[in-house]
C-alpha cells in the first residue's frame, strides 16, 4: 500500500471528531499490552490487534452495522511518525 496516499489526520483533529457526532470508526490495532498506555473511550472505536489483523486480515475485524461500513475510518498509528 502507498500511505503517502493515505490521508492523515493529527491528534487535534482526532480529539475535533471524537467530541463530534460525526459518523466514523476508530480501529485501534495496539496490542493489549499498548492498550494501558492511553485508553480511548468511544462507542465508535473497534479494538483489533495488529497481530489478529496479520494472522486472520480481514475476517479479525468486528462485524459492523452498515452504517459503521459506510462510515470513514481512522486508524491511529503512532509507528509511522517515529
């Protein structure tokens, strides 16, 4: 995948959408171990852990209504930036 074609949002307008109502899914891919590090509390995110993803791709990821399918997704991901 080229992620230079990836949109990218920063952490301001991550905490922007989360105060929002807007529709979207948070997929937080952190081990459980990462999880203590920073607890996100959301009705919108979706907790797959990268090795689930690497091990089963797409059938890891939780069923979603149809409306979650049609919503944007955010996936945060702190190893790009380091």
């Amino acid at each position: 995948m080229n992620f230079s074609m990836v949109p990218e949002i920063d952490v301001y307008e991550l905490a922007r959408k989360l105060k929002s109502d807007e529709s979207f899914v948070l997929l937080d891919v952190r081990e459980a171990s990462e999880l203590d590090y920073a607890m996100i509390v959301d009705s919108r995110l979706k907790v797959v852990p990268l090795s689930r993803l690497a091990q089963f791709g797409i059938e890891a990821l939780p069923q979603m209504s149809s409306a979650c399918v049609a919503a944007s997704l955010i996936m945060p991901c702190k190893w790009m930036h380091q």
